[in-house]
C-alpha cells in the first residue's frame, strides 16, 4: 500500500527503514523524502512507527540522555 502518493512511499519500505534504525517521521522523510511534500502521510507513517523500539527513545526513559546530549565539560567552561 502507498503511504505517499507524492514519492511514491510504501508502507513496506517505511517498516524496512524503521527496522534499520529510522524512529522518526523526519528520519523517514530524510531517508525517502515521504511527508515532505503535502504532508498528508505524516500521521500515516507515525502510525507504522508506532512506540516501537527506537535507540534514542530507550536512552530517554533510561534517563541517560541529558548525560548523553549534555556538553562535553571542557566545551561548558568555555562558554
């Protein structure tokens, strides 16, 4: 089944990106260009994302992501 009509995006390769690692709706669009155009397949693609497994999203409920995403300390006293 088309989820973008505008490239041309499957459902199937939506779900073979996400298994490669895209979590996102932007990580889908930056991978197949689907929802950058009218938009009308975001919540689509949302949909087949669902709450799966996705690498940034464990580290944000493990809470390792402000130690993760924070400024290395040298960088912090400089600024």
């Amino acid at each position: 089944m088309y989820v973008c009509s505008c490239f041309g995006v499957t459902d199937q390769q939506v779900k073979e990106h996400a298994a490669a690692g895209a979590c996102t709706p932007r990580q889908i669009a930056s991978a197949t260009k689907a929802g950058t155009d009218c938009g009308s397949c975001v919540r689509t693609i949302q949909g087949l994302l669902g709450r799966g497994a996705c690498p940034r999203r464990e580290l944000l409920e493990k809470g390792r992501a402000a130690s993760v995403l924070a400024p290395a300390p040298e960088l912090a006293e400089v600024a």
